[in-house]
C-alpha cells in the first residue's frame, strides 16, 4: 500500500513520561485538557517495583504504579468516565491495519514500542523496554515516513519499517507486542474533585500495603537487601554498569520526570490543593518535594563523579534528555555524537565497578531513609483520604 493519513494534530511540548504525556496529548486532540500530573495522580501512578527476571539481564527498579499495559492510562480513562480497548496482534501487517484504522478515526494512535529499536532514544547498550509509548499522527507508506509524537519538544519522523520493527518487538520484561490504545470519552467527564480523594487513598494503600514485598515501601527496602549482591548474580562487571547507568537514566530522565515520579505527584497534589479547596493537600505536597532530593542523591551516588566513566555516562544522559526536551530534533546530531561514546565508557566503568562496595557507601542509609520518608507520606496521604 502507498497510503498518506495525516492527522490535523498539535504537539505539545513538555511532556514528563511517556504513557501519560501521550494521554495528555490524545485527550488535548479530542477536546479536553486535563493536566499530566493530574492524570498521574487520578490514576494511582505513584509506585515503586524491584524487579529480577531469569531473562532480564539486569534488575529493573521502576518508580510507577502500574502493570502490563495500559496500566495507568487505563485506569485515568476508567475513572474520568470513558472507555477505551487494546489492540494486539503477532502479525506486523495486521498492526499496521490497525494503526492505520485508528488514524482513519481522527484519532492519534497511541502505541507500545521498544526504545531499543528507536534510534533517537537508544541507550547505547543491549536495553530494550517495550512499554514506551508514543503517539502515531501520521503515515507515508509511499517514503516510509512515520510522524511520531514523543514527550520531547518537537515532533519526529522515523522510518516507518524502524516504527513497526519496534512495535512488534517481544523483548521482556515489557514486551511491545504491537500494542495500540483506543481511547472513547464521553462528552461531560467525571469532575475531578469527585474521583481524586478515591484516587489518593487507593495509591496510598499501594505504598503502604503492597501485593508483595518488591513494591511499594516494602520494595526500596528489598532493593537495599539485593543491591549489595549485584556482583554475585549479574554475569559480569559490565552488566553491572550498565545496571548502575540504568538505574540512574530511570530515576532522573527516563520519562519519570526527575526523582522517580515524586516531582509529578508533588505537583499533582499541589493542584489536587486547589481543585479541592484543601490546603493539607499542598502540605503533603512539600513532603514529596523532600523526597525527591533523596531520589535524586540515589541516583548521583550510584553514578558518582569520582568514578569518571560512570559520571560522564550520567551526565551524557542528562544533556541527551535536556537537549530533547528544550530543542527536539533540531539537537538529534548533537545527542548521536555523544552516544557514539557509549559502548567505549561502559567498557571503562566496567573496570570502575571493582569498587563496587565503594559505590554503595552511603546508598544503603539512603535508601533506609527514602523507605521511611516514603512511608510517613503515604501514612499522611491515607489519613487525609480518611478524613
């Protein structure tokens, strides 16, 4: 097929993460503006997980509540009172129908794909995360051309066969599994102020009484157990930097919008002050903005200057992000040159993770700390839902 479908559709810049900057974005297309923090935070999105798979070369550690796709953004539709339904398929031609039904719906396709096969978000290395989402507003099969929305400051057009190898990626833990969100809102949506007391107290609840021991408060505790064992179960010093690189990228600029999300929901919870005309809100709100240095000081530490690969990796990363997010893909070459030192750094931060225990000091008493801190904020979020 030789098929052109573009979309009369507005990029908005600034977006934090990509799941609820995608939703942010659809919504904005089909007429209605509601904040991403604010989705962040009627969905329960605040969360923590460790998680360690036989075939997951290093641990994932993610600061998001949520499961398998489409986790939150599910749930935000759910409670503002619309309905929405994925679409999955083996078939590479089959989700590009899909795709292609979907824009004929005037609406952007909201979709899964692997950030490892997407050459402006590669990480350099062997990672591969298939629950990153963007939206599709356009397709020229004739150029093999895909207009791509992403969290970044301009739009971006990708080979479309690069869009579809990425879609139908199996890579786990998060395999993309040509995944396609529809979203179907109703004319008048659920007032704010009727969904986000339930929305508090359930996140609440997560923290404070996860499903198991890996999630939520319990969880940061569980990684303090299992960081200082990554030497004896991570094949070898290279997967232990990249392990270290990751975390930092999943912390700080990986789509959680600085400091594991906590920057999102301290500012949801500020607005939550307003819509609800309740001033503890904006109190516990200052709680999470605590937190974040804490979350932020976990992440230098475990890229620490004095270590200089790994340093000079963290702030590749951070001025790849920065760049992306002020200039879009008028900064693309600048972020390639840059990633082009990559595989040479994590080859010497392979030699620095001999120090291991040295890069830990100090890390364990954060993140008993952040366990503690985390606690007392969600024991103050569960009171003012009971209230």
């Amino acid at each position: 097929m030789n098929e052109k479908i573009m979309l009369d559709f507005e990029h908005l810049p600034g977006g934090k993460n990509c799941m609820t900057s995608c939703l942010w974005k659809l919504l904005h297309h089909l007429g209605y503006d509601i904040t991403e923090e604010m989705l962040v935070g009627i969905a329960s999105g605040l969360g923590f997980i460790y998680w360690k798979m036989k075939q997951m070369p290093t641990p994932f550690v993610g600061g998001m509540n949520g499961g398998r796709f489409p986790t939150i953004l599910g749930i935000a539709v759910d409670r503002l009172g619309g309905k929405w339904k994925v679409l999955k398929s083996s078939s590479k031609q089959r989700a590009h129908q899909h795709l292609r039904e979907t824009l004929e719906m005037d609406q952007p396709a909201l979709i899964c794909a692997d950030l490892g096969f997407l050459e402006y978000l590669s990480l350099g290395g062997d990672d591969h995360f298939g629950m990153h989402t963007i939206l599709v507003y356009g397709i020229d099969e004739s150029n093999n051309e895909a207009h791509i929305s992403d969290r970044f400051a301009t739009p971006i057009t990708i080979p479309l066969v690069q869009l579809q190898t990425a879609r139908a990626s199996k890579y786990h833990p998060f395999p993309a599994e040509n995944k396609l969100m529809q979203v179907f809102m109703p004319e008048n949506l659920t007032p704010l102020e009727e969904i986000i007391p339930g929305a508090i107290k359930e996140n609440a609840d997560f923290m404070l009484n996860p499903p198991i021991a890996n999630m939520g408060s319990k969880g940061i505790l569980k990684w303090r157990d299992e960081l200082p064992k990554y030497p004896t179960f991570l094949k070898d010093n290279r997967t232990i930097a990249q392990a270290l690189i990751e975390h930092f990228v999943y912390i700080e600029v990986g789509g959680s919008g600085g400091s594991f999300f906590r920057r999102i929901y301290s500012q949801f919870l500020k607005d939550a002050s307003k819509v609800m005309n309740d001033s503890e809100l904006q109190k516990i709100s200052l709680l999470y903005d605590d937190i974040c240095d804490v979350w932020s000081n976990i992440a230098i530490q475990l890229t620490p200057d004095d270590l200089p690969s790994l340093g000079k990796l963290r702030e590749i990363y951070l001025q790849n992000n920065l760049d992306m997010e002020q200039k879009g893909v008028k900064s693309l070459d600048e972020v390639k040159d840059r990633l082009v030192d990559i595989p040479s750094l994590v080859n010497q931060a392979s030699i620095e993770v001999e120090k291991f225990d040295k890069i830990l000091v100090g890390v364990e008493d954060l993140l008993l700390e952040l366990h503690q801190k985390e606690t007392n904020a969600a024991k103050a979020l569960a009171v003012w839902a009971d209230s």
